[in-house]
C-alpha cells in the first residue's frame, strides 16, 4: 500500500467548528427525556429551597429595622421572628438536599443512557469503520470525552442549577430591598456576559483541540501494551517511548494553551465583580445619604450583590465548563449518528429514535427462534464474487466462483495473501460485496449493497448458521457459561456435555465455581489448548449448518489438535466444513481442496489431486 493511499485509508479525526449542532442539543435531551417531568418537579423545588435560604436576609433586615417591614410582619414579635427563621431555613434545607440528592441521581442515570446508547451503536458499526479507526481513538470517545460529559452531566448539572437559582432569588431579594440596586446588578451581569460571548468562540476551539489531541497519545499507548512483547525482543522501548513523550508533550502544551485562556477568561470575570462591589458600595452611601435608603435595606442589598457578583462569575464559569461537556457530547454523537453495518438492525430495546432500523419487539423474538435453514448441513454457492476492503483498495478475490454440498468437507489452501482469510470475512458478510453473490443454503444475507437494498434472509440469522473457530481463540471476560451459551438458551447439563465431548470434563471438575468460573479477557488464565477446545464446545452447541475452521490448529499441542481433528470427522460429520490449514495433512481427509491464488481460483477438486500440485508451487 502506497504512503498516499495509507493517508486515505486511515482518516485524520474530524474537527468540529463554528456552533454546535441541533443534533447535539438533540442527543441531550434524547438522554434526558424519560426523566423531564420530574427534572422539571425537581427544579422548582430546587429554586424553592434556595429562594427560602436567601430570604433569611430579608427577614433578619425586617426583624431588625421594624420600620421597613411589610405589613404582614409588623406585628411579630422577637418569638415569633426566630419561630419564623427556624422554619423558613429548615423547609429551604430539605427541599434544597431533596432537588440536589434526586437530581443527580437522574442526571446520572440520564449520561448512562447517552453512554449505552453510543455503546449500543458503535458495537453495529461496520468493519470499514473500526478499520479506518485508530484504536486511540475509539477509547478517547469512551474515556477522557465521557468523562468531560459526566463531569458535568452526572451530578455537577444540579450545582449550576443551584447558581442559576440563586441568582434568580437574589434578583428578586435584592429588588426587595432596593430597586436601585437592581439596575446595577443587571448592568454589570450584562458587561460580564458579552465578555463571556467574546471568549467563548475562542474557549470552544481550544476545547475541541485538546480532545482531539488526546487520542494519538492513547492510540499509541495502546499499541505500545498491545506489542509489548514484540517492542521487548525487537529492543525498540526507546523510539516508543520516545514517540510516547513527543504526542503526549503535545497534549500537555495543548492542555497548557487551554488553561492559559481560561485563566485569562476568569480574570476579566474577576476584575468586572470588582468593580460591581465598588460601585456598590458607593451607590449605598449615596442612598443613605440622601435618605433614598435605610441602613438596613443597603447591608441587605450589598450582601445580596457580594453574593450575587460572586455567583455571576461561578455562572459564567460554569458555563465555559458546560462547554467542555458539550464538546464531549459532540464528539460522542458523531458515533451515535454513524450508519449503522448495512443489514444489522439495532435490538427493539434501544431508546434513541435517530432512524437507524431497529426491531420491533416482535419482530426480536422471531428472529431469535428463526434459522437459515432446519436441515444438518447447508450449501454454499459463491459466484462471480468481487472483493475489496475499501474503495481505494486492490482486490482482495477476483470473480471467485465455487459450490459446496451439503455435508461435504472442504478445505482451503493458498499462499499467504492468496484470499484465504477474505472469503472467510465475505462469506460473513463483514465488508460490502462489490459483485457477485453468496448463498447458504439458497438464501443470501439481506444485506443493502453498493446498488441499494437487497432482499435475502435477516443478516443476524444468516451469521448464526455459520459457526466459526479462529486461529486466535476468541473468549470474552466473564464466567464460564457466558462464554460457551452466548444466546442464554442451554441448561447447564447440556453445557456440561458440550465440554465432556472435547474432553474439557476433568480440567471442568477441577473449577471451583463450576460455571461460573471466571475467564479473562481474551481467556488469559487459560493455555492455548483450552481456550481453543472451548471454542470448540461453543461451536458445538451453536448447532450451526455450516462450520469454518481458520487455521485453528495451527498454535495448539497435538493433544489438542487430535480432538479438534477428531471433532471435524465425528461431531461435525452431518454438517458442511470449511477448513483453512496450513498443515496440508490436516487436509487429507476433506472431500475437496480449493486452491486460492492471487485472489482467484487456481483448482477445486480432490486433495490427492490439489495438494501435490499446491507443494510442489510452493516450492518452485
């Protein structure tokens, strides 16, 4: 692959500019709207609680200067004033901790939907995505972004609504006091929000910077625990470390150039609440000069203002961290609205309505119980099949045709690079088919191609017909049932069968917890035989027409591999067998031998006659 063509293929990270889009508010409120009307109950007790607390000023000023009371408190007495205080402070208390603990409770389970939802999508995303997506990347999306989200989202949310709050009841106290007042606060208010707009375009440019600056850092992080071993034995920890340094010294000077501009930000803030308590101060000496005021009704509106001004500025603030969120809501959305792999459909329990095609919960529980086809084995007709793994890229098979039996044992062999691996990716439907066509049984996935839609079998039900063992055993953390009944559906007795069959019973019996015995991610407390012989019980119990076997015994003791071979000429006697070995006598018992060269097929007949002919090119 060319250096121009690698550029292409691999895509720089999108940079987001100018305002944040509708579908950005969209995705909020998508999180949001199953909770809105309590959300709603919630702020108006919040507001409640906070007007009650602040209005203690007011009272203690009345109590304190009976000549400026309301009417309705002339009247009380010095009892009756503190009974008073006592109950307005503690009704504001509980309404205050009941708006903060049961809104960030919803805040939180409202972010959690927004990060189940993008997980949701991005796990249906197609195989050219994931491709042309540095790993760094994807992780950035899940960590550092989310994190800017929850942040905020997750719980904070019901502290800059508390500010909001306070700065309404003291607008309203401080016009209780006095009016003029009023006019002040609302001058300086609007000088420190048009300084907020002239920072803000700048503040958001640097804040999407910053996170997209994360990722190469990350992905190369990644890479780097990934090829440990290799980086080891190749002695290359220094140029890795030292591009580690090199992208995360950007990050950090990145990070740097950020907080620089948020600092300055905060002092423009700073230097407008100064002069807020400054002018007024001098207007209240005016006012009690000039008998416009009472003492009272001025230490009232000054405190009012020195909270205010403070809060003013915690609003503004916050608000320039609202748009550090918003930012990592962007960059989550632009995964949540990816299409989705053509023919998969999102399962009917997603709850973000963004057009992607989804079941309905009928149509779910049908294609559950649905198979591609009720007979032991199934047959596989490729035609003129043209494949690549992306546009810009050469072709990978080239006008490949064949056709299996029912229950007929096929192996495949070829040079490395002959196609091998990418038949098995197209017989997956994992990448769009530029021409041609595949059928299991008669029946193609329904899978929209480059032409548009196409008719054919659910795309779910066509996969699950074709059970796969890989060179590389794939096993998932968690127990042990998990791991072999992916769909839920078998009894523990049938499990244990399964393991019995590939003779796995006595390293079973020897498992505490049975079961639910923990396996790690990638079945790292397994050896390489067990991983692989559990792929085996799984393959089993799919009950699957068609079996694929990639080069699964090519990293396994011979112990393991007799019980792999073993399984191919018993368990699997009454199915349809695809093998891909690289061992040629793993071969000798198939039917047939499809000879793959260069993309195209070189033979397809028995192996007596393909395999002398396949070593002896391999060997010129």
């Amino acid at each position: 692959m060319s250096a121009g063509t690698s550029r292409k293929f691999i895509g720089e990270e999108r940079q987001f500019k100018g305002r944040y889009s509708p579908n950005v508010v969209n995705t909020v409120y998508n999180a949001y709207r199953p909770f809105r009307g309590r959300i709603l109950s919630l702020l108006v007790v919040g507001f409640s609680g906070r007007l009650l607390m602040l209005g203690n000023a007011n009272l203690i000023s009345w109590w304190a200067d009976p000549k400026a009371r309301p009417e309705f408190l002339k009247t009380y007495t010095h009892d009756e004033f503190i009974t008073l205080l006592a109950t307005v402070t503690a009704l504001g208390f509980v309404l205050i901790s009941l708006y903060r603990v049961a809104f960030s409770r919803l805040s939180a389970q409202a972010i959690s939907r927004l990060y189940d939802e993008v997980t949701l999508r991005t796990s249906r995303l197609s195989m050219p995505f994931f491709d042309t997506q540095p790993v760094g990347r994807i992780v950035t999306r899940f960590s550092s972004d989310y994190g800017n989200v929850f942040r905020l989202f997750g719980g904070p949310l019901a502290e800059f609504f508390a500010i909001i709050f306070d700065l309404l009841a003291m607008t309203i106290l401080i016009a209780a006091a006095n009016v003029y007042f009023l006019g002040l606060f609302v001058f300086v208010a609007l000088l420190q929000g048009l300084v907020y707009r002239l920072n803000q375009s700048t503040l958001r440019r640097e804040r999407r910077a910053l996170s997209g600056s994360r990722s190469p850092s990350i992905a190369h992080f990644a890479e780097s625990a990934q090829g440990a071993t290799s980086i080891r034995i190749f002695d290359r920890v220094k140029e890795f470390s030292k591009r580690f340094e090199l992208l995360n010294s950007d990050y950090l000077s990145r990070r740097m150039r950020t907080q620089k501009y948020l600092i300055f930000f905060s002092l423009q803030m700073g230097g407008l609440t100064a002069l807020l308590l400054l002018a007024t101060g001098a207007l209240g000496w005016w006012l009690v000069d000039t008998g416009q005021a009472s003492v009272g009704s001025v230490g009232v509106a000054f405190a009012f203002i020195m909270l205010s001004a403070s809060s003013v500025q915690m609003f503004f603030e916050w608000m320039a961290q609202f748009e550090e969120a918003m930012t990592g809501v962007e960059r989550l959305d632009e995964y949540l609205r990816q299409s989705l792999e053509p023919g998969l459909k999102l399962p009917a329990s997603a709850q973000f309505k963004l057009g992607h095609p989804q079941y309905s919960v009928d149509e779910e529980a049908q294609m559950t119980r649905e198979k591609l086809t009720l007979r032991r084995a199934a047959s596989v007709h490729v035609k003129n099949l043209k494949f690549r793994y992306a546009p810009e890229l050469p072709w990978v098979l080239n006008d490949v045709s064949f056709e299996i039996r029912p229950g007929e044992k096929v192996g495949i062999v070829g040079r490395t690079g002959s196609g091998k691996s990418s038949l098995i990716q197209a017989l997956f439907r994992l990448y769009p088919v530029d021409q041609g066509e595949i059928r299991i049984e008669g029946q193609q996935a329904a899978v929209p191609g480059r032409s548009g839609h196409a008719e054919g079998a659910d795309l779910g039900v066509y996969r699950r017909s074709i059970a796969y063992i890989a060179q590389d055993p794939t096993l998932f953390r968690g127990t042990l049932r998990e791991n072999l009944d992916l769909q839920g559906v078998h009894s523990d007795t049938v499990l244990i069968e399964a393991l019995e069959r590939v003779e796995l019973d006595g390293w079973f019996r020897r498992l505490a917890d049975g079961l639910n015995s923990h396996i790690e991610e990638k079945g790292k407390n397994l050896s390489a035989g067990e991983r692989q012989l559990l792929c085996m019980a799984r393959c089993l119990l799919q009950d699957a027409p068609l079996i694929v076997m990639d080069e699964a015994t090519s990293s396994i003791d011979p112990q393991t591999e007799e019980i792999l071979v073993k399984a191919t000429e018993e368990f699997f006697s009454d199915r349809t067998q695809i093998i891909i070995a690289h061992r040629l006598t793993t071969l000798l018992g198939c039917d047939r031998v499809l000879w793959l060269k260069s993309g195209s097929v070189r033979m397809f007949d028995r192996p007596e006659v393909v395999l002398p002919l396949f070593r002896e090119s391999e060997l010129a």
